[in-house]
C-alpha cells in the first residue's frame, strides 16, 4: 500500500503537467478547425505536398520527353492540360515543378529563420549599440527592393538551386529578425525572465530556452507567409532566366516560354499560372488562419 501511494504521488505531478498540454493542444486544434481560411490553406498545401512527393507515380509521363507532333496540342482527354512547344507534357511538368517550387519556398524559408531569428534575438536583448549596428545593416538590406537584390546574388553566385535558395533566404532575413527583435523587446521585461537571470541561467538559455519560445507564434505565421512570397520570388527568377535552369520543369520557366503562345495556345502559361496562384493562396490562408488561431486575444 505505501508503495503504490509513493508511486502514486510521483505520478500525480506528471499527470497534473500533462494535462494542461493536451487541453491547450485540444483547444488549439478546435480554434484551428473552426477557422475556415486555416483549413482551406492547410487542405490547398498539403494537396501541394502530396503532389511533389508522388511526383513519380502521379505524373502521367515523363515530363522530359520531346514529341514535336503533338507541339502545341491543346487540352484534349488524352492529355489533360495539352503539350508545350517541344511537344511535352504539361500536366507531368507541372506536377513535377512542384518538387522546385516547394523545395525553394521551404529551404530559403529555413534559410532565413536560421540567421534571421538569432539577430533579432541579440538586437532585442542586449539593445544599445550592438541593436543600432544590426537593425542599420538590416535597413540597407530592405532599401533594395528584395528582387533585384535576389536577381544581383543569384547573377553573382549562378544559376543554380543552391544560390536561388540562398539568394532568396539571405533577401528574408530583415523581416523575421524584426520580427524576432519585436518580440523579444516585449518578452525580455517579464517577470520570468529576471528570474531566471537571477537564478543564474546563462544567456544561450535566456535567449533560446525562455524568451524564442515565447517569441515562437509570430514567426511561425509569418514563416508561413513568408513560404508563398519565396515560391512567388523563385516564378520570378526563372521566368526571368534566372531560377531553375531549363530542362528541368520549373512554374516560372514554364510561364516564361508560354509567353509566347498567348494568342495561339494559351493553355502553355494558364496552367502554370494557376498551379502558383493556388499554392501561394493555400500558403496565404493558413498564414491568416494560424495568425487568428495563436492570437492570445481571440484564445476565449
């Protein structure tokens, strides 16, 4: 009997722990589920996710192949969205140009969190001087409109998947370490965290273990958000020649040689267009979903 009232007494605080996580995990789901933007956006981008990694078993051709009969073929139920100039398969590239499009929006996205948050986080900490010198540099970097500035470092560094995911990670980084800056201006003050300064916590363990996770609710929602304006940025770059260089099937360079055929075969650019415009919405609606879920204001 005394043994199981000890365990049962070691267990208790556990349990007491426990429960309040998973009835803020629960309220959080129901928000989520009642918030009909953040469902329609998560719907859009997982039906996104799923297509680039079935890529292979969902595309029904190989979108590399040449047919030059059926260059120009228009929608038909053979091919559902039609061929392109080179007589390829518009309906595969575009599921195959997923794979780039996602892969940039996600990597540059991680890119720009790993250097961006840590400066906000230092800026907004420690202040004085050392937050005049990062938010000064951070300013030049947003004089430059974030294109051009993509545009001089992917035309410095080439052409590749690589520099387009650094070029567009390295132009996002002001905005989450503003982000971050803001957020730990507003946390750093609270009670908490003098305790835990005088309880002897390290500054690593302040910064990353008390106020970052306090700091965690804007930066997911604008990370978000942030996904859609890389996708966005990356359809500029390669309709411009400067992203996915071709053969390789990419929404942008897809947009950029239909250009071309607007009059005579529209279906070239149509397609592609709406694969952007539907993936950049699904991103946007569940930014504006979360941002409503984790508002603290709207949690009753």
């Amino acid at each position: 009997m005394e043994v199981a009232t000890v365990v049962e007494q070691n267990s208790h605080p556990q349990a007491l722990d426990a429960h309040p996580r998973l009835k803020s995990m629960l309220s959080f789901c129901r928000r989520f589920a009642k918030s009909k933007s953040a469902v329609c956006g998560l719907i859009l981008v997982v039906s996104v996710l799923i297509t680039a990694i079935f890529a292979p078993q969902l595309a029904p051709s190989d979108p590399y192949a040449i047919n030059l009969l059926k260059r120009l073929a228009p929608p038909s139920g053979e091919e559902l969205l039609g061929r392109d100039d080179f007589g390829r398969d518009i309906l595969s590239r575009i599921i195959y140009g997923s794979r780039v499009s996602l892969l940039v929006g996600i990597a540059s996205t991680l890119v720009a969190l790993t250097i961006g948050v840590p400066l906000g986080l230092v800026a907004g900490y420690y202040g004085g001087r050392l937050d005049n010198l990062i938010m000064r540099f951070l300013d030049i970097m947003m004089a430059f409109p974030s294109i051009l500035l993509a545009l001089t470092l992917v035309a410095a560094f080439g052409a590749s998947m690589v520099s387009i995911i650094l070029a567009i990670g390295v132009v996002s980084v002001p905005k989450y370490a503003r982000i971050t800056r803001s957020s730990t201006l507003s946390v750093k003050s609270m009670e908490y965290i003098e305790a835990a300064k005088m309880l002897g916590a390290s500054t690593f363990r302040v910064l990353f273990v008390h106020i970052l996770p306090n700091c965690l609710a804007p930066i997911i929602v604008y990370a978000t958000m942030g996904m859609a304006s890389a996708i966005l940025t990356e359809a500029g770059l390669s309709f411009l020649g400067m992203g996915a260089q071709p053969p390789t099937p990419s929404w942008g360079g897809m947009l950029a040689n239909g250009r071309e055929f607007l009059r005579t075969a529209p279906h070239i650019a149509t397609f592609p267009g709406l694969a952007i415009m539907l993936t950049v919405l699904g991103f946007n609606l569940l930014g504006d979903g979360l941002r409503d879920v984790l508002d603290p204001r709207l949690k009753s």
